[in-house]
C-alpha cells in the first residue's frame, strides 16, 4: 500500500511533503503485525491528512495501473537486493525466530509475481480496513485544534521530557 498512499497523499491529493505506509510483522512466529503510516504535511493541512488516511485505509481505490507500476518497482527492487556481510546472520536468525526455512525475499520475490489488485484488495480488507489506530502528532501546539483531534480518539500530550528525554 506503500505506493498508493504516496500516490493519494501527495501526488493527487497534495496534502503531504512526505507519505509512506508499511505493513510489518514483528520478528516472531507468533507475534503480531502492525499498519505504520507516516505523513509529514503543514499544520493547516493536518485534519485534511488524517481524514484521507482514515478514507484510504478504509475504502482504498483500485486503480490497475498504479498497482502495476508499483508491483513492478517491488520486483525490481527485490531482483537487486542481496543479503551480504553481517547481515547474513541476521537474517538466518530471523527467519529461526519466523519459522522460516527460507528467507522472506526469496518467499516475496516469488509472491510479488503472481500478487494481483485483487489480491491486494482482499488483504487490505481483511486486515486494514476498520483497524484500531493510534496517532502521534508533532506539531507546534498552538496551532493544533484539540477538539477537533478528539475525533480520531482519546488525545494524551505529552511533554518534552517524554518525548525526546531531555
């Protein structure tokens, strides 16, 4: 979904500097997957850039084209990506802790060639629409309409201290 929110949020919609979304497993046979989204937009543009997300991540458009060049720029990356030096070792111990016998760019590689739109369609639905999100905001809070971010959830300041630890 990585290229279809970059699409939607800064190619069409204009709304963000910056927008990426990754879908990621936590390193762990049995554990849990999580949707992480990022958008870097102006404070203005704020509630405009989570009403999209909420739209995106809750009826994402079908469009084959776009699905095409971005399965395309998957299997281009995958075809030039290599597993050398240190990294060897990590990627042996995570796929013992997956309970993989292979590793998942080879799994992906082969995967990313058959994957469809409808394909893609189905996995959105089945384990993105309607999720729980959480929020974290960064911004200038002076002007950050808090009753209007109460829309998305419960909202939580925090200080400095808890941000960055100094």
């Amino acid at each position: 979904m990585n290229a279809i929110v970059f699409q939607e949020m800064r190619e069409k919609r204009s709304l963000a500097y910056s927008a990426s979304n990754y879908y990621s497993n936590s390193g762990h046979k049995d554990g849990y997957f999580y949707n992480s989204a990022n958008v870097i937009t102006q404070n203005d543009k704020l509630f405009d850039a989570l009403n999209a997300y909420e739209e995106l991540f809750n009826d994402m458009p079908e469009a084959e084209a776009n699905f095409k060049l971005a399965k395309d720029a998957l299997i281009a990356s995958s075809r030039t990506k290599r597993t050398t030096k240190m990294a060897i070792i990590s990627v042996y111990l995570h796929c013992e802790r997956m309970g993989l016998k292979e590793p998942l760019n080879k799994q992906n590689f082969a995967a990313f060639q058959k994957m469809t739109m409808n394909d893609l369609t189905s996995f959105q639905k089945q384990y993105i629409k309607g999720q729980k999100k959480s929020y974290l905001i960064l911004g200038k809070e002076s002007e950050i309409d808090f009753n209007k971010l109460a829309k998305f959830g419960k909202v939580k300041k925090l200080t400095l201290d808890e941000v960055f630890g100094y």
